[in-house]
C-alpha cells in the first residue's frame, strides 16, 4: 500500500471510530430531546460521510439536520434520526465498503 492509499485508510479507520462515536452520542441525544447535540452531529456527518463515499449517511445526516432548522416536531425528527442510525450500522458493519 502506497504512503497516499496508508493516509486514505488510517484517516477511513478514524471516520469509523468516529461514526460509532457519534451513533452512541445521537441514541442519547434523541432519548433526551438534545436539538443542539442532534444539530451538531448531523452536521458534521453529512460533510464527513460524502467526503468517504457513504452517500446514504450523508443523505440521512442532511435530512435531519434540515428537520431540525425546519423545527419538525419530535416523532418526525425520531424517524430522521433513526434512519440515520440505521445508515451508522450500515456503515459500521459488514457492509462498511458498500457505498451508495
């Protein structure tokens, strides 16, 4: 593996870990009603996610952050933000290399 591929893969491990991090944060986040967290999570999956190749997270990410500035109510925000979790297992998966 070239010193370009190695970078490339240390910093996808690093999204990984981050993905799982943020999965954890946002399961929380959504129990407690925590806008902001929610804000600032979905923000930085929707950018971190389409620099990766994971479209459907950064679609899901985008979608809940645009649902919150849009002030929808909680049992809306609830299945945005499930749907997003479902994309963070994907991700975190088995099928972490499939991209859509």
């Amino acid at each position: 593996m070239s010193g370009p591929d190695q970078k490339m893969e240390m910093l996808r491990e690093r999204f990984h870990r981050r993905a799982a991090s943020d999965r954890a944060e946002m399961v929380v986040a959504l129990r407690q009603g925590d806008l902001p967290q929610l804000l600032r999570l979905a923000h930085g999956l929707a950018g971190i996610a389409a620099i990766f190749g994971y479209r459907e997270v950064s679609v899901r990410a985008s979608a809940l952050e645009d649902g919150i500035e849009r002030e929808l109510d909680g049992t809306a925000l609830a299945d945005l933000g499930g749907a997003l979790i479902a994309a963070l297992d994907e991700v975190g998966g088995s099928s972490c290399d499939r991209r859509t």
